[in-house]
C-alpha cells in the first residue's frame, strides 16, 4: 500500500477503497461474489446456508473504510455455526459519496437479491451492523419496515448512532478514536448538519412511533469505547417503546468482534476468537430463540 503519510481523512478513504477493491477482486473468498448493482463496483459476498433464513451483514469502517473482505471469515462461520445464508453487502466509501447512497445501495443489493435468490424472499430476516455498519443496519431496518417489509431480529455491535452528538462530549479512554476522527467520519457521510437529525442518519433521533417498528434487537456496547453511550441509550428507547431488545456490555475495545473472529478458522483457540465467538453466540441464542 503506498505511504498515508500526511494523507487526509477522506484521502486515506479513497487511496484504501483502491486497495480494498484490487484485493477482493483477486481473493480466494469463502463468500461467493456477486455485482448486484450495474455498473458499479460494488461486489457483495454470500455465503448459502442450509436453513431457510436470511441475514444481511454490513461492516464498519467509519462510514468510509474496510470492504466485505474484511469480515469473510466472520460471515462464513456465522453460515457454518447457524446455517442461515449470509449477504456480505457492501456500499460506497463516504469518500466518494454521501449520504443517502450508501442506504440506497443497500437497499437495492437485498431487492435485486431477493430477485436472484427468490427461495429466500419469503425467509426470515435478520440483520448485523458492526460499529458505523450497525448504524446502516439500524437505518435499513427502519427503512425495511416503513415499508411493510417484516424483520425477525437486529444485533447491533458497539452502534454509532448519533451523529448529531459533538464528539468532545463524548467519555475519552485509551486508545479510542480522537475527536477530530469522528468529526471527520460524521462530515464525510452526512456533509449537512441540519439533516444529521434524520432518523436514518442519526437513528437515536427516532420518534417513538418509529421506534415501535423495530424487531426484537440485541445490543452489544464495550465499556472503554467512546460510542458505549449510543448503544445503551439505543436499547434504552427500544424497551421504552415496548420492543423486545437487550443490551450486553464487554470490557474489550471497539472492534473485537470482527478483529478475532479474522482468525476464526486458523486460530480457533485463540482466547481472543473464542470470547468474540462466545458473544457471537450469545447474541444468536437470544436473537433465533436456540440454543446453539
């Protein structure tokens, strides 16, 4: 990769794109790869599973980095540990675009999906945002069912969701990301303040009419992320409106999920896997009501 060095935000976002493309275009994925945007590079990951359930899975990455490559692996055993089939969506870098496209693309992948895959158009839905990802997922969702579309559940992982919220108000721990990186990510993919208080860019400001909508939602914050306070005030209005919705707070840093579950197949005793797999697995449990 060239040097970064003295590079802005969104020139790092750009120069990344470029690699995080060339390589998932060249990799050997465990999902298999599907364009389902013309005249788009875009490139979902799917991954088929054996039961008639859907889950649509949309990284992090500050609205801006990272691709479906980065959570191959996670994609691939959460088909493996619970058999539903698994879209890898993917979505413009907020470099390049702002917001609405990245939930427009998103939204469009799972039609012109669904018109692929029509076994699965009837099958429960499910969906997984990590980070600014779980931000997209909440929005998507709410979206989804504005539209009479049902949604069986939601697993958001240390959610953004307020982008309205000055990031020098927010707690500071160690190694956590700096003030001017937030106003960074919040600028690139909404440039507008005055539409930073639209729900689907800053779900926290959902009314409670909207928030009735919601499936049942499972939380997961960390205590020593700056983004803790989003998701327990998100869960907090989910149960205020009569949703069905937990929260789970871990002493990890923001990302440890997609961070060991990399290592899932080549090092699966790894204790840093086998706690990311074991959240992973209580989040599921409750979410599909088994016992896996």
């Amino acid at each position: 990769m060239l040097s970064e060095d003295n590079l802005s935000t969104s020139e790092k976002a750009l120069l990344r794109d470029r690699e995080s493309r060339k390589a998932l275009g060249v990799a050997a994925t465990k999902g298999d790869k599907l364009r389902l945007l013309p005249h788009r590079s875009l490139t979902c990951l799917f991954y088929l599973g054996t039961k008639p359930q859907l889950l649509l899975f949309i990284h992090g990455g500050g609205f801006c980095f990272k691709s479906p490559l980065d959570d191959d692996e996670y994609c691939s055993y959460l088909r493996d540990a619970y058999g539903f089939s698994v879209l890898n969506l993917d979505f413009s870098t907020s470099a390049k675009k702002s917001y609405p496209a990245q939930l427009l693309e998103l939204r469009k992948e799972y039609r012109r999906f669904l018109a692929l895959e029509t076994g699965l158009a009837n099958a429960p839905l499910y969906l997984f945002g990590l980070s600014s990802g779980a931000n997209l997922a909440t929005a998507l969702t709410l979206m989804l069912r504005q539209e009479t579309i049902p949604v069986s559940g939601l697993f958001l992982g240390y959610p953004y969701l307020d982008l309205t919220r000055d990031p020098n108000t927010r707690p500071v721990f160690p190694e956590t990301f700096p003030d001017w990186l937030l106003k960074d990510w919040t600028e690139l993919y909404c440039p507008f303040p005055e539409v930073r208080a639209n729900p689907l860019v800053s779900p926290l400001k959902m009314s409670s009419a909207e928030a009735t909508l919601f499936p049942k939602t499972y939380v997961i914050t960390s205590e020593t992320d700056r983004l803790r306070d989003d998701g327990v005030a998100f869960e907090t209005l989910l149960t205020r409106n009569g949703v069905e919705a937990f929260h789970f707070q871990v002493q990890e840093r923001h990302g440890f999920l997609e961070r060991n579950m990399k290592n899932v197949y080549t090092k699966p005793d790894d204790p840093g896997v086998l706690f990311a797999k074991k959240i992973t697995r209580q989040a599921f449990t409750w979410l599909l009501d088994v016992d896996k």
